[in-house]
C-alpha cells in the first residue's frame, strides 16, 4: 500500500474534519499527518483513536520532518496563507518527493491568495472548488500548452520543464454524521448561522442585516467563535442585543441545528470560503440556506430548488421572510436540500476522486525543489511578503519610503524636513487603504497580524501591524 505523508499547520474544525474523515473512509493509502501547529483537544481525541501516525507541534522540527519526506510516495502540503506554512517552503529545499497541495481557500482575495510560485511548486495543485481555476495567477500564468485532461488543467511551463496539473476536488467532511439530525419543538422562529465569527467571513452589515428582518418571535442564533464578543458588544451599542444568541465556539453543533428554522448566511462578498462545511451539513440536515449571491454560495445552493441564493440584501430579508410565511415552500426547498447534499458531499465520493489524483503523480519520478527567492538571510518580514507576491507592494513601498527617509535625513539633516514628511506620508497610503478592509484587519488568514503574532520578533512585521491598527482606529 502507497504511502502519503501530509503536512497541515493545524488540525482544526474545518480542515481537521475533513481530512480525519477521509482517511478513514479511504481503504486505498496509508496516511500519515505532520502538524506544524496545534490541534483542537476535540480532534486530538479523535486522531488518537485512529490507527494512524501522527505528530504534533512540529513548527521548530523542520530538519525532522525534511528527514522523513523521502520514506513517502506522496507527499500532501494543505495549503492556506498561515505563518508557519510559508516558514517551511520558503526556508527550506524539500528533498526529492511526489508533491500534491491542496489548496483549503477560493484564492480570490488577499491575503488568501495563492501566488504564481505557489500554483507551480508541486506537481499537482488541487482546488476544493471549480471555482479556482478563475483566479488571475492561474489564469496569468505563461504556460504554452494548456487542456482539460480527465477533469483536470494540464499547463507546461516551458520546453523542458515538467508539466503541473490542477485538479478540483470537492471537499466535505461527512454528511452521514448530521443526515439524521431531526428538528425538534422550539418557540419563535431561528436563523441560525455556525461558523467562524468574524467580518473577514461574515457580512460587515451583519447585525444590521438581522435587525431588518421584522418577523415576530424571530431570534438568529450565532454559533461560533474568533470576535464573538466584540461583535456582541456591537448589537449592545445598536441596541438589538436581544435580537441575538451568541454561543462562542461549541464542541457539537447539532442541539443548535435541531432548533435552527433556516440557515441565514450572509457572508462577506470577499470572504475566504471554498466549500464550506457548516453550509454542506445545514443542507444535509434539511435546513433550509439563505444565502447571498457571492461565487462560492452560488455554486453550492440552487436558486429556489435548495434554497436561496438572494441577489442583494433587500432580496435576503424578504428570503427570510418568505421562508417564516410560507411553511410548506420551506418544506420542499428542505427535502431538495438534504437529499442533493446527501448525494453530492458524499465521502465515497472524495475518495475516488483522490484516488485519481493519487495515481496521478504517482505516474512520475520524485524531484527535489527550492522556493524561488533570491536572499541568503531569510526573515520573518520576508516569509510574509512571499505568501502575498504582488498584494505585498504597500509593505514594500512603505518600507522603502522609510529607508528612504533615513538616507536623506543623514545627508540633509533637517534642510527639507517638509519633503521627508511628505515621503512618509506616501509610503502609509496604500497601508491605510488596506487596514481599513476586514480581511486586512483579522488576526488569522494570513494579515500582517497573524503573522506577527507568530513572528513577534521581527521588528518590521512588528511596525507594519501597530500601523495598520493605528490607522483602523483613527476617526474618520
């Protein structure tokens, strides 16, 4: 039996469940993981149940993990901008090995991007939605032969380089572990939401958006964490507070389901998603999504047959609405949903269609490969710029304005103080247009933050996240 080794920064709700499931499903392969950070306690349990190999908090063991990649047939790298992801391929020259990375984000919005660099490291690329194959490195990337091969984009970047493949593999976790949740007796009218609470994936008019919602009895249950709080204290300050339930992050999700009347998930127009999970299993439990007409929600919910896919927010309240007034409507859109979820979040499903990835690269011979980056003394600050490649230019201007500034300032000394003023001035522009942005402003998903929060030494990463938090905070 092949082996596969995979590399993941972390092991949590999403991504955690997902993989554990499909190994388990998967009679095939025999898998090992390397987590570079933590894993939940939830999930810990659950690996350890399983007959699998398993390491944990391996982010200072790079020499050990780089040691055990030749012993594999495969190796799987899960991809997302994450600090300590971009530590291990930029620091380090991966020994010869087959290289799948399956890439756990859309790619449409920075910082969750994936750069040029990144799409042609491995041998196969594989997107958890179609949807990907219309990012704009893809798309720009100067390949001179490029079909659909079997489901898959064959590109070849040059004569005598060898060819990548990009697949699309939808991800689910396991619909059969929700399908028989039954609703239960509950006073009012729930719209639940579960997932990650916080702007960078909800919509910014979030609360704004429930409060129109004018229905009696009506209570929108938030089950999830990261800015609970904060954003709890706003409906405080607006004055809804008892419009909402916040539950913070939970272990099980299903008592909440039981009680949810539909699946309001109004997410941001730039969020992260791929395929989302809490989105899959509120549809194969029944409960009837009302989304937003973003790429990822219109992919996954059809119109008026599994929910709905509402085409501005005046259109989503009325949703809301309709589905409060017309029980029997909701009914129906209730069994298409679940039994559309059922057949297409199918585990067995994912497992034959990595089986064909697997077998695949295993058509090839191991390789060796370096990141490409021209510096002998890597930092924190440059591993950042990497994950980002043109999005990273504010960074650069910024910290090339200021170099700038102290060159003059030691010839000139305060002769142009006015002109220095003004070259700082211009270096924070594009810093303050983007600290403004919720995906900009979040300590996770790959903002300067989170990697200052990982890199706490390095005094630009350090500068760039005080300015951009200073900035966010100025009143208009």
């Amino acid at each position: 039996m092949k082996r596969i080794l995979h590399i993941t920064t972390h092991i949590g709700a999403g991504v955690g469940y997902t993989l554990l499931n499909y190994i388990i499903k998967d009679k095939y392969f025999n898998h090992t993981i390397v987590c570079l950070g933590y894993t939940t306690d939830s999930l810990l349990e659950k690996v350890n149940s399983l007959n699998i190999t398993y390491y944990d908090n391996m982010f200072e063991k790079h020499k050990e993990i780089i040691k055990m990649i030749p012993n594999f047939d495969i190796v799987v790298i899960h991809v997302w901008n994450h600090p300590l992801l971009y530590d291990f391929l930029v620091r380090n020259e991966l020994p010869e090995c087959r290289l799948v990375m399956l890439g756990h984000n859309s790619g449409f919005y920075p910082p969750n991007i994936y750069t040029k660099k990144l799409l042609t490291y491995p041998d196969i690329f594989v997107f958890t939605t179609p949807l990907s194959y219309h990012i704009k490195e893809l798309k720009e990337l100067s390949y001179i032969f490029s079909s659909s091969i079997g489901g898959a984009l064959e590109v070849s970047l040059g004569r005598h380089l060898r060819k990548k493949y990009f697949y699309s593999v939808w991800s689910t976790s396991d619909i059969g572990n929700v399908k028989d949740v039954k609703p239960v007796r509950h006073i009012g009218f729930n719209v639940g939401y579960i997932g990650t609470v916080d702007y960078a994936k909800m919509h910014p008019d979030f609360l704004k958006i429930c409060d129109q919602v004018d229905i009696p009895n009506v209570k929108f249950i938030v089950v999830g964490g990261l800015k609970e709080k904060e954003i709890q204290e706003e409906a405080i300050e607006l004055g809804i507070a008892d419009k909402f339930i916040f539950t913070g992050w939970v272990k099980d999700t299903k008592p909440y389901m039981k009680i949810f009347d539909v699946f309001g998930y109004p997410l941001a127009p730039y969020h992260y998603g791929t395929c989302d999970l809490t989105l899959q299993e509120a549809m194969g439990v029944g409960i009837v999504p009302v989304v937003l007409d973003n790429p990822m929600e219109k992919h996954m919910v059809k119109n008026n047959k599994t929910g709905i896919v509402a085409k501005d927010i005046k259109s989503y309240v009325q949703a809301i609405k309709d589905m409060y007034n017309n029980i029997n409507w909701r009914k129906e859109l209730s069994d298409n949903a679940k039994e559309y979820a059922i057949e297409n979040f199918s585990l067995k499903r994912i497992v034959l269609e990595w089986k064909k990835v697997f077998n695949k690269v295993l058509e090839w011979n191991k390789v060796s490969r370096t990141w490409d980056i021209n510096k002998k003394e890597i930092t924190a600050k440059d591993v950042f710029l990497e994950s980002l490649c043109d999005y990273a230019q504010p960074f650069i201007i910024e910290e090339l304005n200021r170099e700038t500034v102290k060159s003059v300032d030691n010839i000139m000394k305060n002769k142009i103080e006015e002109t220095l003023k003004i070259l700082i001035e211009s270096g924070l522009i594009e810093l303050k247009k983007l600290s403004k942005l919720p995906n900009w402003q979040t300590e996770t998903k790959g903002s300067v933050h989170n990697y200052h929060a990982y890199f706490p030494g390095d005094p630009q990463l350090a500068r760039w996240s005080a300015i951009m938090k200073v900035i966010k905070n100025e009143k208009k």
